[in-house]
C-alpha cells in the first residue's frame, strides 16, 4: 500500500536499523546511555539550544514544556487546532492543573499579534489565571511559520514575561520550505519540541530542546509521566541517523505534495488546497469522500477519510515518484458520478 495518511507510518531506515543493533548502551535514568546523550546533545546543537532531552513521543515533550513553563493554576496560550491543545488529550489540565486559552488561528497558521494581547491576562486582578506561555506550531497543517512573525511573538511574550514555546512537530519541513536553518526558527524560543519519528523516519522518539535549566525541570517531570526510559540508546540511534540523514530530503517529499496538488487541480474534480511543506488538502463533497477512500484503496493507496470533507494526504520518505504516479493514476480514475448511493 502507497500510504499517504500520515508521515508517522514511515519506517526506519536500513542505516536506522544498523546504528539500533550496533548502539552502545546504558541505563539512560543513571545518565549513562551514551547513545542517548549524543542524540541529545546532537539535537540541541542543531536547535541551537543548551539542552536537550529524548522523550517517548511530541505528546511527552509538549506536556513536559508545559510543565516546566506553568505551574498550577497558571495558563498558556495557543491555536484553537493547535495539537498541544486540542490533541494530546487535554494533558496540561488533567495532570498540570493547567488552563488553556485557546485563539482561532488565521489560514496561515498564525496566532493574530492582536488576539494573542487580548488574552494575556493583566496580574493585578485576582479573578484571573496567570498567564505564562505562549505556544506555536511549526509546520500547522503543513504551513510554516516565518522567522519574522515568531519574532514578533517573541517580543511579545518578552513585553508580558511570558515563555515562548515552539511545538516543532515538523519544524525541519518548515525550515526546507522557508529555506533557512532549523535553529533560525527555534531562536526565539525558549523551548522547541522536535518530532523524529515523523518525516524523518525515525521509529520512536521526540526531543525537547532548551536552556540548561528548563531541560534540567523538564527530565523530573519526564520521570514523574512515567518516560524514564533505560537502554533507550536503542532507539535514539535511530534519532542520531534522521538528524543527520533525513532532513536534507524533506524538499523532496514537498515537490511531490507540489507535484500531486498541481495534477489533481489539472484533473479539475477536487477543490485542492496546498500543497504546504508536504501536505495536500483534498475538499470532496461529503457524500463522495467514503466512496473516494474505497476507490483508492482498491488502488492500492490508503488515506484517511477526513473530519468534515477536508481528506489531508501527506508525502514521506516511503513514497517515491512511482507512488506519486500511481497515486495520480488513482485519483484520475475515480468515478464520482456513480457513487451518489
Ligand atoms: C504528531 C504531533 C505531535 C505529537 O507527537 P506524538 O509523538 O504523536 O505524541 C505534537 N505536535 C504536532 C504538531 C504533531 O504533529
């Protein structure tokens, strides 16, 4: 199956699969996998940090962030669809007694400069939570945020004394596209959360980057959730291998979204909107969408049916110009007109 449903269904890598059987190991809770630490140590160099951790997965990462920068009964802001606060289970409030304050994102991804200053709470009024974080996502639905606008953010947050955390899923796509070095992103930020096991193929594994302090709170929190993992070396070779192979290639998965978006706009059945980075938005009238999935799995393309009638298909290092073919190929031979059913 060619799938496109999400670039976490990427799999390691032959390199990824050899620097796991041959990683020098330790028990990482003593501080003494040195796989580990050179991973760490590898992803704060990157990000330009003085920092990092290795953590089960971004869902840990954010929830440590946040645990780091709030305390109990203070807030953090962030985009309504902002994955920190709408898909990682409500995390935050459940163990960190911590209140969201959600605001709508623009089409681009970006909180409005206006509508973040309007939620920041003043402190001199009890009835109010303290507000002490500001969250971005970077790439949101595969659209990047420039350095410019998180410059702003940051001098922002900086007027308010207030954090300023990246959550960096996908940063690496963000800086291909934007054409620049992951760590001008991170910059303003005090903490970025990198994902390693999505486009860039590593098995398990997101990093938590920062100053030496906050990563410093953040492995007690680590442990406290219950990811204090031992010979963890075993996969973070996997880590060590995407940062330093699979971020190059990024651009490719985008030139195949580009590639897609641009041969089903010429097919003219679908609305299209994007590519982004590596993600194509595909809008179907909503009666068609369960007859498009079956089609294209029979296809031997697999995708997930969207919320609403957005279908999100997303470009990986799994899939090369003979998929893109053969997903092109599908698409075109998908037959809206007897599925009315
Ligand atoms: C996938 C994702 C996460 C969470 O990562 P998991 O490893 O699935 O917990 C966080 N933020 C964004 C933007 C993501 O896309």
């Amino acid at each position: 199956m060619i799938d496109l449903r999400s670039d976490t269904v990427t799999l390691p890598t032959p390199p990824m699969r050899e620097a796991m059987a041959n990683a020098v190991l330790g028990d990482d809770v003593y501080g003494e996998d040195p796989t580990v630490k050179r991973l760490e140590a590898l992803a704060a160099e990157r990000l330009g940090k003085e920092a990092a951790l290795y953590v089960s997965s971004g869902t840990q990462s954010n929830l440590c962030a946040l645990l780091v920068h709030c305390q109990r009964g203070e807030e953090f802001i962030a985009g309504q669809d902002a994955h920190i606060y709408k898909y990682e289970a409500g995390g935050g409030a459940v163990l960190g007694s911590i209140q969201p304050q959600p605001i709508e994102q623009a089409d681009d991804g970006r909180l409005p400069i206006e509508a973040i200053a309007a939620r920041i709470k003043p402190l001199d009024d009890s009835h109010l939570a303290v507000t002490r974080l500001i969250a971005l996502e970077n790439t949101w639905n595969g659209k990047p945020l420039p350095r410019r606008y998180i410059e702003t953010v940051k001098s922002l947050a900086d007027q308010h004394r207030l954090a300023l955390h990246i959550d960096g899923a996908r940063l690496f796509n963000a800086a291909a596209a934007l054409g620049v070095d992951a760590m001008h992103l991170a910059e303003p930020a005090d903490t970025v959360s990198i994902c390693l096991s999505k486009g860039l193929s590593a098995p398990i594994g997101s990093v938590l980057c920062g100053s030496h302090n906050a990563i410093a709170e953040a492995r007690r929190w680590r442990k406290m959730l219950g990811g204090g993992m031992r010979q963890a070396g075993v996969v973070a070779a996997a880590g060590i291998v995407a940062l330093e192979t699979m971020t190059e290639r990024l651009s490719d998965d985008h030139a195949r979204a580009e590639k897609l978006a641009d041969a089903l706009r010429q097919q003219g059945r679908f609305e299209i909107d994007g590519a982004f980075t590596n993600m194509v938005f595909v809008e179907t009238a909503s009666h068609l969408q369960a007859a498009l999935v079956e089609h294209l799995a029979a296809c031997g393309v697999c995708v997930a049916p969207g919320r609403y009638a957005t279908m999100r298909l997303v470009f990986h290092a799994d899939i090369n110009d003979d998929d893109l073919g053969q997903v092109i190929n599908a698409f075109d031979r998908f037959d809206g007109s007897d599925t009315t059913r």
